[in-house]
C-alpha cells in the first residue's frame, strides 16, 4: 500500500504513527432530496455553516454532493449539479480542510478540479466516457466506487455469488485501467460501496471483508456507512436515530482496515476514535 494518499494540496499518511488516526469525510448534501439530509443545507450559508462546523468538529475533508444517489434517485442535468456544487467549492477554498466532489459527470469534474477540488468520489468508478480524461493529469485524489447497476434500479434483488470477492474483481479491474491512463496508485482509494445494490447480508458481509479487500488491492479503503438501511436493518432505528449505530459501523470499519470514513456526525465519530484509539495503541 502506498505510504500517503495524495490529494491534491493535501497528502494524508497511510504509514507510520500519524495514520493510526482515520481520515474523517463530513458529508455536504446540496441536494432537496438526500435519504439523510436532503435540503438541509441546500441554501450557500447554511451549507458554509456547516461545512466550517464539521471542519472545527474534527473532519480533515468535507465531501461535497450535488445529486442524490438515494436509492430510486434518478440523475439530474448538468447546469443544475453544477449550479449546486460550484458556489460551494469556491466559497469553501479558504478553509483548511480537503475538498473532495461526489459526482459521475466528467464536466462536473473537470469544472471542480478548476475550482480547486482535493479528491473526486466517482460512485460509478469512472467508468462514463471522459472520466478518466478529466482527473488523469491533476494531483487530485481518486476514490473508486464499486456499484451494482444504477442508483434508480440497484436496490432491484442485487444477487452475488461471492459478495467481497466480485467487488475486489471490480475495483482491481477499475484501478486496473487508471494506472494504464497513467494515474498514480498513491492518488486512489477504493470504497466497496456500502448499500449501493447490496442486501444487508451483503453489506456486513462487505464490511467484515474490509481487511481482505485492503490487503488483496493494495490501497486505502474508504467506507461509508453513515445512517445508511443496514444500520437501521440492525438497531431498527429510523434514519434521524441512526447517529450512535453510525458510529459504531465506522468504529468497526476502522477496525477492520478502513483508512478513511465519510460520516454525517462527525463530531460524534471523532470522539469515538479518539477513544478506540487510546485503547488500542500506546
């Protein structure tokens, strides 16, 4: 595994005594229509707000969406991501925290990375057509996604005969094909993609599989779990009471290998690690 993950002006250590310390992600949804938080902090103040408190909470990189990828969600057009996103990045340049975009449109990219983004978080792995084009000769940091179909029809039975073992093929096949486009190893990071066309079986199947998909790709992992359904599936919480469940799927995530975690409660998450890691290393 590489020592450091490089993104953009930051470099994150993997290596060594300061990687005992996981990477906190606060989530930003721009969006009306999230599963969590959708329109929220949809208004440019409110979003800032937030983002700097998340930032004081202890989070190293802000995770900034403009479309929803709830399950059943369907894309929305350019101009309009673009028109949620772009103030936001610009607006939030000045904080000393890592800026990373989620989206899956190559021109959404490109126009971040102008703007100064840290990292793109491609839920569709780079795969759409100029994709790898738009990052390949930047500095940012890549985090390659496995999903199962499309946000509107992944939830539709998704069936696996080797959950960990086909998601590892897929995420080896799209690094695979980023360092042949030239892209350096220590740029990516790769997510298993915790509810993205998976059964709760399968996403605690992935999440137990987390140190075995780390070791056999050989990069950083980033994991996801924040108030998603296998949470709710196992405290039978609803979405808004899913905060300590939360913590405790990045606590084991972390655990199991995660180097970083993409969280709605950071303070919260930051908290609980700060013990995990006070019991566990001297």
């Amino acid at each position: 595994m590489p020592k450091n993950l490089q993104c953009g002006q930051f470099s994150f250590a993997l290596d060594g005594p300061a990687s005992t310390h996981p990477v906190v992600m606060g989530i930003l949804n721009l969006t009306p229509d999230s599963f969590s938080d959708g329109g929220r902090y949809q208004g440019l103040e409110f979003a800032l707000t937030h983002a700097e408190t998340m930032m004081l909470e202890g989070a190293t990189m802000i995770d900034i969406g403009g479309e929803s990828t709830r399950p059943g969600s369907v894309s929305v057009p350019l101009a309009e991501e673009l028109q949620r996103v772009m103030p936001a990045l610009y607006a939030l340049r000045t904080l000393d925290v890592a800026l990373s975009v989620d989206t899956s449109k190559p021109q959404v990219m490109k126009e971040a990375l102008i703007a100064g983004a840290d990292m793109i978080n491609d839920i569709n792995g780079f795969r759409a057509p100029g994709a790898l084009a738009a990052v390949q000769d930047s500095d940012c940091g890549l985090c390659v996604m496995h999903m199962h179909a499309t946000p509107q029809t992944m939830q539709q039975a998704p069936g696996y005969v080797d959950v960990v073992g086909e998601v590892i093929g897929f995420l080896a096949g799209r690094v695979d094909a980023m360092v042949r486009e030239g892209i350096a190893r220590e740029r990516i990071c790769v997510d298993p993609g915790f509810g993205f066309g998976k059964t709760v079986e399968h996403n605690f199947a992935l999440l137990r599989g987390l140190k075995r998909i780390g070791d056999e790709l050989g990069l950083p992992l980033l994991a996801g779990l924040s108030r998603k359904s296998m949470i709710g599936a196992v405290t039978g919480r609803p979405v808004e009471q899913r905060a300590a469940g939360s913590v405790g799927g990045a606590l084991a995530a972390v655990a199991h290998g995660a180097k970083i975690v993409r969280v709605h409660d950071v303070a919260d998450t930051v908290d609980a690690l700060k013990v995990w890691h006070a019991g566990n290393y001297e």
